[in-house]
C-alpha cells in the first residue's frame, strides 16, 4: 500500500482525538497573530521526508519530535501506527484500572 500525505495527516488527527489534543498546532487570534496549541501533535515535513512532532508547552511554539529525522512517508507511518499503539493500550489500562476500582467501590462493605 503506498503512503500518502493524507494517510500521515490522518493517524496526527486519530491520535489528537485519542490525547484530547487541538487538531492544529496553532490558533489564529482575532488581531491576526498566531497562538500555539500545547501538546498538539502535527506533521512536519522538510528535506523530502516527514517528521511526527508534539508542540511541548504552552505559549512557547516548541516542538518535540515523536520520530528521529525527516524520514520517508513509510517509515512516518508506521512509527506513527506504533506510537498510536502504545498511547491506546496505556489509555485503555487507564480505564480498566478506573474501572475495576469503581467496581471495588461499589461492592466493598463500608
């Protein structure tokens, strides 16, 4: 299957939906200037190739990179496909963890 843009552009927005991070690493103000979106994840591209990065904080515009270099759209997605992976699988142990607790709650004698 061959990777395009929008496969890449695709898992960024399955994993800002999955983090309950903003879609867009900034925001347009009214007068014009930009705000970053903290720990909103996007897509850089440069030198042919193509870099997952999550903005760092809050008002600074920093990103951390997800993946090591600007690498090919292949490479991008399935390091994408994996880091989805694991942050779904912590996620879901993070419920089920609340889950068994509400459980214990509910059926513990006080």
């Amino acid at each position: 299957m061959r990777i395009t843009k929008y496969d890449l552009q695709a898992g960024i927005d399955r994993l800002n939906v999955l983090a309950g991070t903003p879609a867009t690493p900034y925001t347009k103000n009214a007068d014009g200037t930009y705000t970053p979106n903290a720990f909103c994840y996007h897509l850089s591209g440069a030198y042919g190739g193509y870099q997952v990065q999550q903005m760092y904080k809050e008002g600074t515009g920093i990103t951390a990179p997800i993946t090591e270099g600007h690498v090919t759209k292949r490479e991008c997605y399935d390091t994408l496909q994996a880091y989805t992976k694991g942050f779904e699988s912590g996620y879901h142990l993070k419920l089920k963890t609340q889950m068994i607790e509400n459980h214990k709650k509910t059926f513990t004698k006080t």
